[in-house]
C-alpha cells in the first residue's frame, strides 16, 4: 500500500510539472507572438507615414486631392518592387520553416521578428487604404475572435487533426486563387476569397492550437529545452499567420476605404 501511495504521488507530481511547464509554453509562444504582432504593426504604420506627403513638391505620384505618394512611397507600392515585397512573406515563411532544424532557438526568435518586420512592409498599404479608425476596430474584432477560437482549441477535447488536414488543402487552394486574382483583379472572386479566407483561418486558430499543445505534451518527458523552445517559436509563427490573415481578410469586409 505504501508503495502504491509512493508510486500515485510521484504521477501526480509529473502530472503538475506537466501542467505547470504547458502554461508556461503557451505563455511563450503568446507573448513571442504578440511582440511580432507589435513589430508588424508599428513597421507597418511607420512605413505608411514615409510614403506619403502633403507637399506636392516632394511627391512622385498623386494619390487625393491633398496626399501623395513620396519616391519611396512609389517605389514600395508602385514600382516592380511591389512585386517582392508582396511575396516576400511567403517565401520567408518556406525558407523559415525549412531552416529551423539547423538553428538555435535564440535566432530562431531573431528570424521570426525579422520575419515581422517584413510582414509589416508588406501589409503598410492598409493604411493608405482604409482609415485608421476602422483599422483599429477591425483588429480588436480580430483579437476577440482570435482568442475565443484559441481558447476552444486549447480546451476542447474534440481531435481536430482532420479538420486541420482538410484546412491546409484549402489553404493552398486559397493561395493559389489569390495568385490568380492579382491578375484577374474579379471583386467577386475577391469577395468569395475573403470569406473563405475567414473561415479557414478561423478554423486553423483552434487546430494550430491544439496542436502546439499536443506537441509539448509529447515532447514534455524528453526533456530537451532548446527543442522546445524552437517549438514554441513555430507555435507563435503558427498562430501569428492566423491572426495577421484573418485580420486582413475581416479589414476586406468591414473596413472603411479612403
């Protein structure tokens, strides 16, 4: 009996510093988030103040009757470059996740806020083209729901590993009808993409959750921290590609354009 009683609490013990060391992962991986999520944001308002002027005598093309676009502004949104600064994300994101295994965790995190950083550059026209205000009300929308999906993904004990396979396959058809639309430029395919968008990555919040959370609970009893800490670096990288496109895809329907 009393080496049962021994052997009950040293599961409970492990069960505790499995707890303790989840809350402390998850804790990780939202805070690395949320500072990319402030790099992006202040890249990208920054970046939106350069390229525009009031003074026509400093500006390289017109955008209203009172702003225009400054040599940089036009470089970045209207010249060729646009091309890579648009796609640079997404080739960040291939070249990230094919790297991690060879680096530590510390430049892992410098990746991902490099990563940040460029992901501001890419998305500063929101702020040429829709007012700030609606800005600002369209992303608290998006930190409610992003959270409340986040949480259901954190708790449920419903398997959504079928759900995420089903989720990638539409991403990478979302991916692609976005390509095409570029050139396209159809409002209604734009509309259909934009819904869609906001459904796959509503789904992909709770899925990418459940599964950071499965992944330490796998990974807990090897003990191996700097494996760990990279996880949770691609856990924030995970969940900041939820948010930064569900927030873009809402701005397309509820934001107020200039």
């Amino acid at each position: 009996m009393a080496q049962f009683d021994t052997i009950r609490s040293a599961a409970g013990s492990r069960a505790v510093q499995i707890d303790e060391g989840l809350r402390a992962h998850m804790n990780k991986v939202y805070g690395t988030m949320s500072v990319g999520m402030l790099i992006t944001f202040a890249a990208a308002w920054a970046i939106s103040g350069l390229a525009v002027t009031t003074d026509p005598a400093a500006a390289a093309a017109q955008l209203s009757a009172d702003k225009y676009l400054t040599q940089f502004g036009y470089s970045i949104y209207a010249s060729p470059l646009k091309w890579v600064i648009m796609f640079a994300p997404l080739a960040f994101v291939f070249g990230f996740s094919a790297a991690i295994n060879r680096l530590s965790a510390s430049a892992a995190q410098l990746v991902f806020y490099t990563f940040a950083l460029v992901m501001g550059l890419s998305i500063s026209s929101i702020f040429l083209v829709f007012t700030g205000e609606s800005i600002v009300q369209v992303f608290l929308i998006t930190a409610i729901a992003f959270a409340g999906l986040s949480l259901y993904g954190y708790t449920t004990k419903k398997d959504l590993s079928a759900m995420g396979t089903f989720l990638v396959m539409g991403l990478i058809g979302l991916i692609v009808a976005s390509v095409i639309n570029i050139f396209l430029a159809s409002s209604a395919m734009a509309f259909a993409i934009s819904a869609i968008g906001v459904l796959i990555f509503s789904g992909l919040t709770a899925y990418d959750t459940q599964n950071i959370k499965n992944t330490y609970l796998e990974m807990a009893h090897s003990g191996d921290q700097e494996w760990l800490g990279k996880a949770a670096i691609m856990g924030a990288l995970s969940l900041y590609l939820d948010f930064i496109n569900l927030f873009m895809f809402l701005l397309q329907f509820l934001g107020n354009r200039e």
